[in-house]
C-alpha cells in the first residue's frame, strides 16, 4: 500500500473535515488501483466522502477496481446526474457492468441522464446475456477498409486514438462492415505509406462469435495466445473487442465458482449473511442428510450380517473415507481439466476406463494391506481378511468411477459439471460403498 500506516489516520481526519486540498494532495501521486485499494481499508461512511473528491477521470478508473461492498457504499453518496458523468468516462464493458448491477429504476434514471448515443450503446450491451461473449465486449476498437492506404490507416487510427487508450491490434472490415483481416502494429510501421492495407493486412482472423460463452472465450484466448479478439455477429459484422484483462477476470471468477460448487456452496459466502449463508448450504447439505439416513436404514437391514461378524462395523469408516478421497480427487481433476480444456472432450469414454484403471490399482494395493490389517485383527476368522479387501477394492473403483462419470454426464447434459461436487459424489459413493461392503460379507459369510 503506498500511504503509510500512520497517514490512513491522517487522510481520514482530513476527509472528515472537509479539507479537500488536502485529501487531493495525498491522493495525487498515487494511481487508480492504488486509490481503489486505499478506499478498500477505509469505513462504509468514510470511502463514499473521499470517492467524491475524485475527478470524473479518475472516479471511472476507480470504481472498475473496487469490490461489490465499496462499490455499493460509494454508489449511495453519488447522485444520479453524477453516476451518469463516471459511466459515461468509461469503457463500454465496464460501464454496462455497472449499470447492470444498479437497480432497475436507478438504471433507468443514469441511463436517461447521459446522452442518446452513449446510453443507446450500453443500452444494446445490455441486451446481451452477461456472461456471454457479448456481455464482455466493449465497442471501443480501431478499425479501417481494407481498401485504405497505410498513411491514412495510420492518420484515421490517430484520431481514433483519442477516445481509445490501449491499441493492440487495428480490425480491417469490408464496405459492409464485414471483418476482412486484422493489422498488426508492426505491419502498420514497417509497410509503406501508399501501401493498401489489403496487402499487408492478415487474412481469416480468428474471431468470437457475440453469443459464444465467457468460458468458451477464455479457452479460445488461451489457445491462441491472444491480447485481443475481435466479435462478431451472426453475420460476420465487427461489433466489439474483447481484451486479454477481460479474460483474466473471467478466468478468476469462473475458477471461483467451480471451487464453491465443489464444496457445496453457491458463491462467496464470508461476507453474506447468516441466513443467506444457511439458505446457500442447506440444499447441499440435505444431500449428505437423506444419503445419511439410507445408509443408516441399509447398514440396519444387514444386522443379520453385523451379528455374524461384529469386526465389519470397525473397517466401514476406513472403508467410506477411502473411497469418498479418491471419488474427491477423480471429481476435482475432471472439472478442472474440463474447464481449462486439458481433458478432450472427444475422448471423455477413454478417461472414464482409465480413472476406474487407476481406482483398480490403488484398491488393490490398499485392499492387500488392509486385508493383512484385518487377518492380523481377527485371525481366527481368515473371511474377515478376504471381505476387507475384497470391499476397499470394490469401494475405490466405484469412487473413481462416479467422481468421473458425473461431471461427465453434466457437461455432456450442458449443465456445469462442477455441480457433481464433493457433497453428492460422497454421498453416491457411500451409498454404494456400504451397500458392497455387506453383500460381500453376506455372500462369504453364508
């Protein structure tokens, strides 16, 4: 942090006494992101008064940095007419995601307050679903014809650049707008200046189709090592850019949210409620109950079996917990390589037999060991040793089996194969394991 502990106390009694000057002075050297993590360690009261002291240049680069709780204090201390000055600084991306979160009404009345051409814009951005490549777009980009010479691509791309701060690449387009071919910066030098762009420019650019997933985008920006791509609609027209920052929020909040499923949550509960974290848990957590309460009526219709051996009961713990991490670990290693593309999906049968291949061999070796375990335990009773084994061996294929197959079937359904979490493979997995367990003792034992 670039202010010093000891200056927060000061900045704050400046702040609280209204000494603008001042509050601007220990401000002026510091850049956005910074001020944004400064506002971030101050109070709900104190973050709106110095936002406010902000000009609208930097106010538009601020409040894109800040977390949803500051946003939210300093939204309250900023009247609409105000908002609609900082939206309109801002890169169409960025404004249409604070506009999108705003209330309906409050939305309408910014939207209102700022001119027809910008509001139109965020308006049209709107109508996209937000997590689709057109909700991530912004329609800020440098574009010339394809039939332009290299001198006035670069006279156009300066008057461009006063409205655009970052120019990673130059969209070539058609007489229709169509996308013809991109033109990178270093063609745009070293061409010279009567040159059409035509012939230097690169043909067939990879593009992104505007209703393509965000995650779909983040894998395609990955594979191609891209800073920028350019959007189109149904009908090849350039609409929009989408840069590599963009992307790397995606990435962040996508790997978020499969974390949370995973562990039976719905999203970052620390800073909610008590109620909304009790609602948010509570259906995951009535998997584990209702797989609770089966596996307590199935482990009482086997009492014939527990009173023949009463030494099963004491194996069924190591028996569940082994299977439940390797069921965990075969779920955590397919969502992941699902999400960032590692696992094909062309090939999703051939890492379905090579996880329960691997499940064989881990409960071989941990069903021998446990098996001596069992013998050296109960030796007068050498079935005890065979049923351990026999059990653990069959509970570790059927983990690796469903941690596998469940988020398969999901993606293959379209639904987010992190919803096969940890809680609901666990509870599949007991089910099954437990029911195994007993059949093979019943079946040895009678």
């Amino acid at each position: 942090m670039p202010v010093r502990a000891f200056d927060l106390k000061v900045l704050k009694k400046y702040i609280l006494n209204g000494w603008e000057f001042h509050v601007i002075e220990m401000l002026h050297d510091l850049k956005p992101v910074e001020i944004a993590a400064l506002i971030e360690t101050l109070d709900e009261d104190t973050r709106g008064k110095l936002f406010l002291l902000l000009d609208v240049d930097t106010a538009s680069e601020v409040i894109s940095e800040l977390s949803d709780d500051s946003r939210d204090d300093v939204l309250d201390d900023i009247t609409d007419k105000d908002l609609a000055k900082i939206v309109d600084d801002m890169d169409s991306d960025d404004a249409t995601d604070l506009v999108g979160d705003l209330g309906k009404s409050r939305a309408e009345r910014v939207l209102s307050a700022m001119g027809d051409q910008e509001s139109d814009l965020i308006r049209s951005l709107l109508e996209y679903p937000e997590d689709s490549a057109g909700g991530i777009m912004q329609r800020e980009l440098v574009s010339v014809s394809h039939n332009a010479t290299i001198d006035h691509a670069i006279t156009s791309i300066r008057q461009q650049h006063s409205e655009i701060d970052d120019i990673h690449s130059v969209f070539v387009v058609d007489e229709n707008n169509g996308l013809a071919g991109t033109l990178p910066l270093v063609s745009l030098v070293l061409a010279k200046p009567d040159t059409l762009v035509s012939q230097v420019m690169e043909v067939e650019p990879m593009s992104i189709p505007v209703n393509m997933d965000q995650e779909e985008v983040a894998r395609v920006f990955k594979q191609y090592d891209s800073v920028v791509m350019p959007v189109v609609d149904n009908h090849g027209m350039l609409i929009g850019r989408i840069t590599v920052d963009d992307i790397m929020d995606i990435m962040e909040e996508e790997a978020t949210e499969d974390m949370f499923l995973m562990a039976g949550a719905e999203e970052d509960l620390l800073s909610s409620s008590i109620l909304k974290n009790v609602w948010s848990r509570s259906p995951w957590l009535l998997v584990c109950w209702i797989g609770g309460v089966l596996t307590t009526f199935l482990i009482q219709g086997f009492e014939p079996v527990l009173s023949r051996l009463v030494g099963l009961a004491a194996f069924m713990p190591v028996i569940m917990g082994m299977g439940g991490n390797v069921g965990a670990q075969s779920v955590t290693l397919v969502v992941r390589g699902l999400a960032t593309g590692i696992v094909p999906t062309t090939h999703l049968t051939r890492i379905i037999f090579k996880q329960l291949g691997v499940g064989l061999m881990l409960g071989t070796l941990y069903g021998i060991l446990l098996g001596g375990v069992a013998f050296i335990m109960y030796p007068e009773d050498f079935r005890m040793g065979s049923i351990v084994c026999l059990s653990i061996i069959n509970s570790m294929v059927l983990a690796s089996m469903v941690g596998t197959a469940l988020p398969i079937l999901f993606f293959k359904l379209g639904k987010d194969p992190a919803v096969a979490s940890a809680p609901l493979v666990t509870t599949t997995i007991d089910l099954l394991g437990v029911s195994a367990y007993f059949c093979i003792a019943a079946i040895l034992l009678f």
